[in-house]
C-alpha cells in the first residue's frame, strides 16, 4: 500500500502496516514520542493497522489530538483502578477534556479527597503492568451482550441509543472493558506523569433528572517537570480565584438569597463604572448611538424572534394582564423594535445601537460558578443594521474595536469562525452566504482563524474571540454574529438609493461579552492587582503619627480634586502595619508623610510592586497619577 506523508513525499509498505511500524521504520525518536495517528484526517490508533493507500500524519503530545488521546487512555486507566479497588461501581463517561480528563461513577462508596491518593497508587500499578490498549469492533447485540454481563447500565444505555447498523467499539486493557470510540494510546505504560486534583458531582447526562454520579478530575503529562509546572499554574490559580479574592477586596458577593445574582458593593461597583465609561467613550467614537429597552417583553415578540422555540428552556417567564411575558435572554429583539419606531433610509446605515443591557437566563446550579457563570448578566451588545454591500468593511471595524479593548487589558487572543448548527433556523444557502461573508472579512484583515464546525447561533454563523489570561488559560468573550435571518422575520426594511423598500442585514456583536465574567477574569488575570485607572482606590495616604493627619487630608483633598480615588488611613496603628494593610488590598500608591513630608510639601511614594520610590513634591506625583489614569496605563 502506498503512504502519503504531511510533505506529500509517498513510500510503499505492506498491507497490514500499523502508523507504529511505519513511525518504527521513519525514526527511533518519532517511534518513541507519537502517540496517536491521523489518517485521512481521522485520528487512528497507533496498533491499527491501516486501511490502505492513505495521507499519514504522527502526532505527539506537542499536538491538541495526542494530548486528548494520551488524557483520555489515563481516563481509562482510572476508571480501571477505580472498578478494582471499590467493587460494585457502574461506570458514566471519561473523556479528556483541556489539559485533563475526568469519569463519572455511580457507586456505593462516597469517594473523598484521601481516596484519589489510592485510586492514583493503583493506576501507577496499571501502567506499571503495560496492558495493551486491545480495540475491537463488536455487533450490537455483542455489546449489550458484554455490558449486561459486566453489569453496566449507563453503557446499555448509551448503546441502546446509538443508530441502527452503528460501529461499535470496545477498548480493553487487562482485565477492564469499557465502551469507546477512540483511539487510544499502545499500551498503558506510555503514561508517565498522573495526578487526580479534584472530586465533584455530576448529573448523568447533564440532566437534573437523572442520577447525581461522583466525578474524579485529573491530568497527565509525558514529563513530570510538566506535571509540575501544570500543578502550580493551579496553585497560582487557586490564589487568584476570582471568588476569594472578590470577598477580600469587597468587590462583590454571592448570597443564599440570590443564587446566580450576584451582589456588587461599592468598590466592585467603581470598577465596573470604569468598564463601562471606557465602553462608553470608544463607542462614542465608533459611531454607536447608546440604547436601552426593558428586561421585560411580550411572549408575541419572542416567538417572533425564534427564541421562544429554540431558547426557551433558558428563560424566565411572567404573566401580566393574563398575558404570557418573557425575562429578555437576549437584547437583539429589543433592538429590532428600536429600529422598527421609525422609517430608515439607505444614507443611515450602517445604523450602530448599542446596549450595555441586562440579560437573565436559567442555569442549573450545579454550574453557577461565581461571576463567570450567572443568572443576571450585563452583556455590551450592539445591533448594527446594514446594506449587504456594507458587511465586509463593518465587520473589519468591529475586528479593530474588539482589538482596542483586548490590547488595552493586555490580552492576547484567537479567533474562530463557528458554522450552522443542527437547530438553525433559515436555509442552507442562507448560511452559506453569511459564512462566507465572515470568512472574507476574517482574511481582508490578515487574521488566522480555525472553524468550529456547527457552534453557530440559531440565527447565524458568527467569530468568537477567545482570550489568554496571564496564567494561560482562554476565555471566550467577544462575538461578532451576521444574521439575515431577523431582519426577515421582522420584516425590516430601509429605503434605497431606488426609492424602492430593501432588506437590511443584522450584525449582532460584543466585546466584554458579559460585564460580570469580563471583571471575573480581569480579577484574575490581575490577581486583583488592578492598573492604577480600574483600582477602586488608586491613592492610600499613610500618616507616621497623629501630627501628621492634618497634612494627610490636605494631600488627599488635593488628589479628590484632580479626580484620583484617595483615602486615608488615620487609624492608630504603625506606619509598617498600615504599608502592609494596603499591599495586602492591593492599592496602586501609597503615600507615607511624616514631619519631613510636611516641612517640604512632599510626599514619599510607594508603588505596588517596586516599595519605596522616593519622596517628591505632592504637585509633580498629582501630575503623575492623573496623567496614568488619563492615559489608562498599568
């Protein structure tokens, strides 16, 4: 048969040949770092022999496909060791997830973090013992067969479900058998490096209805110095954890009263002021004109829109005057009968409404998690209407928007393009023509994307922009969605150069995308160490004695009066304690004054992060701050 390699360069190997021989006869370090095949782009294992005359690509763990391959054979080997040491469990699923993998299990025993100790001993014992990854293809009768005999009732399940004439694989290693298609790893000794981090619960299937199973997290590495740098990006994590530091700095708090809504205190709320009025100014400068509509509408509108048919099990409802009225999941509806009060012409467009408007939407407490997983969010929606001829070029300067914001907070970030979903409305020619609109915006830019195939809203295909934070970890915020679909369904219109009635396209779009997540990863991407322009207090005046408060109230008026956040610290404690109070808040400056400051009309300044910078004159560090803040620097 003959191979074809990522060069295109073909050789010829006999028919049977697995990707492993052929990585064998290529190279001794690629025969010992590929984990996983691709073959005619379908990821292959590498014991598998293969089909026939072929395209062939090795991949190792530096590849997105062998790291989920290597993390998804390590859930298999704990859900092994898991079956071995507590007799009686019925498995769920274990698939690998990013930069991990888990297992659900229903069992009797009620796992606890000093469990994951023995469970991890046993799973070294397993790879220690170097149990071939055996697939075979089985006849469903043969699997409902074996899965009746093992006793598992979540695999029948799953099997009794899947469609007339399926293939269906199993994977054994040892003694252990479970239901999956693939691929794995050679053998279990190619794992190295494990570690079980966490315990959780977890509805079979996602559903509320169904049986609460006990979830293990945990990762791998080929190496154990990545296993370790892995292992303090967590702990690092873990300190900058959006929810502890929240409740530190009293930014904002979670209440028993309000699950999922959450509650922003005084200082939270300065940040978000300042979110917000930056938000305000480039949209001003863009060309958007600020709107806001009510949270709550009529069913009439939603059924209209599509989203009482696709989105309902997501919304809030009410009844007023005996009439069914929805809590708004979305702010485009309100937008269209913004656009609708009133006749427009071709020279309007593209007409920019923007809305920094509150959204609420039904999610199962089981995933609320803090402000990035809410109830009651604040998305930075904007609406553009425009001619089709207009779409390129608007869709560009959205790009350039969204570029302002993230380099401002230092963000670096990557772009996918999401497809037509199975439950879109509109046909398929429709979304082929907005694709391909989005496409040609992406590439007129120079920008490199992936496609996420059949991630797309129900009314469009859209570009999601996704962030990296200061630990490594993506964040999916911005959105830029083209939509033909509701300027049809509102009948929407504009009057052309020709007199005539036209139909407008729809661009739905954001850039924090949820005020409440965006502060919930800036908190941590700062580690609450926010630049001096977001800090709820920018300015702390530390006085050494009780003589010195006078001039400590006449340097903070003066900061007051040039707009900068500033407070005293007047309490009776020494100047040491009060340095380390204010580190310990994080705050960008502290002025320390004592009789020398006062003498000179001074101040010696403190910088977070650098200590004692020098004394200066009160009016130059005045100057100084303002010009930061004025300049939104770090």
């Amino acid at each position: 048969m003959r191979i074809r390699f990522l060069d295109g360069t073909p050789k010829e190997y006999p028919a049977g040949t697995t990707p492993l021989e052929v990585a064998r006869d290529l190279s001794p370090r690629l025969a010992r770092e590929a984990l996983v095949a691709k073959v005619d782009e379908k990821i292959w294992d590498l014991t598998r022999p293969l089909p026939g005359d072929c395209r062939l690509e090795l991949l190792t763990f530096e590849q997105e496909e062998g790291q989920l391959t290597y993390r998804h054979s390590a859930a298999h080997v704990l859900a092994q060791a898991v079956k071995r040491l507590f007799p009686g469990t019925k498995l769920g699923i274990g698939p690998a997830i990013a930069e991990g993998f888990y297992y659900d299990f229903d069992s009797p025993h009620k796992f606890t973090p000093e469990d994951l100790g023995a469970i991890e001993e046993e799973m070294k014992r397993i790879i220690q013992a170097d149990y071939p990854f055996e697939r075979k293809e089985v006849s469903r009768e043969e699997a409902v067969e074996i899965f009746s005999r093992l006793d598992e009732p979540y695999k029948l399940e799953l099997i009794r479900e899947l469609p007339e004439g399926s293939t269906i694989t199993v994977y054994r290693q040892g003694e252990f058998v479970d239901l999956c298609t693939g691929p794995h790893l050679p053998s279990t000794g190619y794992l190295k490096a494990i570690k079980l981090t966490s315990l959780a619960g977890a509805y079979w299937r996602g559903k509320e209805t169904n049986p609460m199973l006990q979830r293990i997290y945990g990762t791998a590495f080929p190496k154990a110095s990545l296993l370790e740098e892995y292992l303090q990006r967590l702990e690092e994590a873990k300190r900058r954890d959006h929810r502890r530091l929240g409740a530190e700095l009293r930014l904002f708090s979670l209440e028993e009263e309000g699950p999922g809504f959450p509650f922003f205190l005084p200082k939270g709320m300065i940040l978000r002021n300042e979110l917000e009025q930056f938000w305000r100014e480039e949209h001003r400068r863009a060309g958007y004109l600020e709107i806001r509509t009510p949270i709550i509408l009529n069913r009439s509108l939603w059924e209209t829109s599509g989203h009482w048919e696709h989105y309902r099990e997501n919304m809030y409802f009410t009844k007023i005057d005996e009439q069914d009225y929805a809590i708004k999941p979305m702010n485009c509806p309100g937008a269209i009968l913004v656009y609708k009060s009133e006749q427009h012409s071709y020279r309007d467009l593209p007409l920019r409404l923007a809305e920094l408007g509150l959204v609420h939407r039904h999610e199962k407490s089981g995933v609320l998690h803090g402000l990035m997983r809410v109830r009651a969010f604040t998305q930075d929606d904007a609406h553009i209407f425009l001619r089709p001829s207009q779409i390129s070029e608007e869709i560009q300067r959205v790009i350039e928007l969204v570029d302002r914001f993230y380099s401002l907070f230092g963000f670096p970030y990557y772009v996918e393009l999401s497809t037509r979903p199975e439950n879109a409305m509109g046909s398929e020619e429709i979304w082929e023509t907005a694709t391909r609109a989005l496409q040609e915006a992406l590439e007129a830019k120079g920008m490199p994307y992936t496609v996420n195939e059949g991630e797309g809203a129900f009314y469009g295909p859209k570009i999601d922009f996704h962030l990296k934070d200061s630990l490594g970890r993506t964040w999916q915020c911005g959105t830029i969605q083209l939509d033909f679909l509701m300027p049809e369904k509102f009948d929407l219109t504009y009057i052309g150069e020709d007199g005539q009635k036209h139909r407008p396209v729809m661009i739905h779009r954001v850039v924090f995308g949820s005020i409440e997540r965006f502060i919930g990863i800036l908190i941590e991407h700062y580690g609450g160490a926010f630049p001096v322009w977001l800090a709820p207090v920018q300015v702390r005046i530390l006085p050494i004695a009780d003589r010195h408060h006078e001039y400590a109230y006449k340097v903070r008026n003066s900061l007051l009066q040039a707009g900068v956040r500033a407070e005293v610290n007047d309490r009776n404690e020494k100047i040491g304690y009060k340095i380390r109070a204010a580190e310990v808040e994080k705050i960008p400056f502290m002025l320390v004054v004592g009789d020398k400051e006062v003498a000179e009309g001074t101040v010696s300044v403190r910088e977070r992060g650098k200590g004692d910078t020098g004394s200066v004159p009160l009016a130059d560090f005045v100057a100084r701050v303002t010009e930061d803040i004025r300049e939104r620097r770090g």
